[in-house]
C-alpha cells in the first residue's frame, strides 16, 4: 500500500507543475505560433517543482500523448489516446500492472497553454534555443498572474517552459518523426480502475498483499 501511495505522489507532483490557464493579451503584429498539436517526436527532458528535478520521456504524435517517469518505487506512465479521448495513468503496484482512468484535465501536460488556440494570451518576445534546436520564445501572464515563457520550434516542439523566470520544463534531446499507435494504448489484459474510486483502488491493493 505504502508502494503504491508513493507511485500516486508521483503522478501529484506531474500534476501540481500544469501551468494555470492564461488571460487575454494583445499578440504581437504577424504573429504564427505553431501547432503543438501536428508535431510527432520522442523527446527526454526534466520538470521541476520545489527544487526537484523530475526526468521525463515525453512523446507525442498529434493528438497522441504519452509521458514516463521513473522513481525509486518503480515507472509511472501516462498516455492519451487522441482517438478514443480517454487518458490513464499505468502504474506497477503489488506485483500487478494497473491502469487507473483519469479524466483529461488531471492529465499534467507541460504543452498546456501553449498551442495555436492560446495565441491571442501571447507575445512574441525573440529568439530561443533548447536541445540543439532553434525556437521563438513567447510570453504570457497566466489567471494567477504569474508571467510564463515558452520556447517552441517552428515544427511545435517546447523546449522550454518557465513561471516567473524559473524553469518548469526543459527538454534536452529530441527524435524527431511518427510514433507507434501502440505507445497510446493499453497494455493487453491490464486492470483497469477509476481514479475516482480511491475505496475500489485500496480494496484491490490489499487483495493482492
């Protein structure tokens, strides 16, 4: 029990580090912010929370998601399948493979906020680079009022994420190209459990001690 609780405090932290959503700003003259949501990668990179350092593969094809991260009680990974709309977290728990259904917006993506939709929330404020790639850096001043900068490249990859001036996301290497469909799907046979249902969840860990 105590394993998986530490498994779900994992997922809190990629959750506490989505950015809040932006408010209305006059976008520079000619701006084009590319499409987060057509570029197709395999990219390792880092989130931050609290002075701590998290490594995170992200890979992505359009509307597909899918996020890893390794702690010392074993590999969390978080996918969103762009074709079914649905999202889970698949966590090692117990001897057992779980995947727990999230709703999307507990889904912590580090792209959130940045895409064409936003464009209207953000300024073009120069050049950028991150990972050996060449970007523009557009800032924004989200609902709490903290002042957010992201880093893309003209394909729709984020380099880098900061909130007031303090990095939350950085990526270091890239590999661009098409992912496999079966990255952002289940595994065959998993369990499968409501995040909602936490009495459901603590039933079925104590089952399999």
């Amino acid at each position: 029990m105590r394993r998986f609780a530490l498994i779900l405090g994992s997922i809190a932290i990629l959750a506490a580090c989505s950015p809040s959503a932006p408010t209305a700003e006059a976008p520079a003259a000619g701006a084009a912010f590319p499409d987060l949501g057509q570029a197709a990668y395999r990219a390792e990179g880092r989130i931050m929370r609290e002075g701590q350092s998290v490594p995170i593969v992200m890979i992505r094809d359009g509307a597909n998601f899918r996020m890893e991260i390794s702690i010392d009680q074993g590999q969390t990974v978080i996918i969103r399948n762009g074709q079914t709309g649905e999202s889970y977290s698949i966590v090692n728990a117990a001897g057992r493979t779980m995947a727990l259904r999230m709703s999307n917006d507990a889904i912590s993506d580090p792209n959130a906020g940045w895409d064409a939709a936003d464009t209207a929330t953000m300024t073009n404020t120069g050049n950028c680079s991150g990972a050996g790639l060449s970007g523009t850096e557009w800032t924004r001043t989200d609902a709490d009022g903290a002042v957010s900068t992201g880093c893309v490249t003209q394909n729709g990859i984020l380099l880098r994420a900061t909130k007031n001036g303090e990095t939350v996301w950085e990526t270091t290497s890239v590999q661009a190209g098409p992912q496999s469909p079966d990255l952002f799907q289940l595994p065959p046979g998993v369990q499968v459990m409501d995040m909602n249902n936490i009495r459901g969840m603590a039933e079925a860990m104590r089952g399999g001690q």
